[in-house]
C-alpha cells in the first residue's frame, strides 16, 4: 500500500502505526520550542500517542545539511541562518 509514510512538523516525527494507522509522535525536534515529547503533545490538537522509544531527532549531518540548503538558496524552509 501506498500512502504517506511519516509526517514531519516543525515540533518533530510522526509514524504511523501499522495496526492501528495513527499517528504516533517518533522524535522531537529539541533545537525548536520541542524541548521535550510533553512539550509536542501540549501543542497537538488530538491526544497524541508517544512511541516507547520516543527520542530527540537527531541534528543533520554535515552532508545533510550541505544537500538541505543546496535545495533552498533562497533560505524559505532553513531561515536566515540556513539551517546552522
């Protein structure tokens, strides 16, 4: 089946259950105002369910970071300070 495979916010990552197809909170982004999975589920319209394994994403590598702002000169998704 097709579909989309996660969701990806500002906050942090979502999956999808397999059986249950909801959206359940992967990672969050701990350099935006996510400090913490709390802080994603206060800001969430829906009771969102927490993976067990539920972390900080991890920051992007250096070649990650080089092929992101390779894709958006202009700065529009990265902001002003490109992503650093």
């Amino acid at each position: 089946g097709g579909g989309p495979q996660a969701i990806l916010t500002d906050r942090g990552i979502l999956r999808f259950d397999p059986g249950t197809r909801e959206a359940v909170l992967e990672s969050f982004h701990p350099l935006t105002r996510a400090s913490s999975p709390e802080s994603v589920v206060e800001e969430t319209g829906w009771p969102l369910r927490v993976s067990d394994g539920c972390g900080p994403t991890p920051a992007p590598s250096n070649e990650e970071l080089a092929l992101l702002r390779s894709m958006d000169p202009q700065r529009f998704w990265l902001g002003k300070d490109g992503g650093d």
